[in-house]
C-alpha cells in the first residue's frame, strides 16, 4: 500500500543524506518526496510501497517517524496542465476533506495524504 511517511530531520548537512542512504540500504524506494526546512529542522513526507521495511532503516538510523498515513496517488501523466491541481484540490474541499499533505512523485503523480483516506479516494472519485 502506498504510504506517506512523515519525519523531521536536523537543518544540518548530511541529515538527508542520513536517511536516504538508510533507505537505499534497506531497498526501500523513494517514490516520492517532498521537503522543507525552518526552525532548525527540516520536515520530510516520504512516499514508499514498503512502509515497515521504510519505517525500520529510518528509525535504525536514529529517525522517528511523526506521521504514517495511507497515500492517495492520483496519476496526472494523460492530464498534466495548468489548472489539474486547482481540479483536484477543488473536489477534496467540496468533499469536505482536510489534507495534511501534498506533494508530487515520479511519473507525475501528485500524492494526498489525509486523516481520512476513505473521504478523499471519495472525493476525488476513485
């Protein structure tokens, strides 16, 4: 199952590096990523099929795992335009659905995660 993983990292070199050589070690693959750095720390939401095996080897390597949600991944790669993401974003409000992150993956594909994955897979029609 596809999962978004969140985690914060030290705002230092090589915290990245840490994490995903980690990853790489197990033969986790990163699927999708995204990152942002404030306040001395950097947050991750990771995207991986594995989620114990990503959960394991992150935490083997001193990282705890702040969040651990089912991914919604909607592949864009036939629709990818100017206004997809206001489409999609448009149907998750109207279905009444708080996001707690979004971010793109490989193969244009835009990742949803949320405290209710029944709702959004709902809203967005799958």
């Amino acid at each position: 199952m596809a999962t978004d993983l969140s985690f914060s990292l030290p705002d230092e070199p090589g915290g990245l590096a840490k994490a995903a050589k980690a990853l790489g070690d197990a033969g986790v693959n990163v699927e999708g990523i995204a990152g942002l750095g404030g306040g001395g720390h950097g947050h991750v939401h990771l995207l991986v099929e594995d989620a114990g095996a990503a959960k394991a080897a992150l935490e083997g390597a001193g990282v705890t795992i702040e969040g651990d949600r089912e991914a919604v991944v909607v592949d864009v790669s036939s629709e990818d335009r100017p206004g997809k993401l206001a489409q999609l974003a448009t149907a998750i409000a109207d279905g009444g659905v708080n996001l707690a992150a979004c971010y793109v993956a490989s193969g244009s594909r835009v990742v949803f995660s949320s405290d209710d994955p029944a709702g959004l897979r709902s809203a967005l029609g799958m």
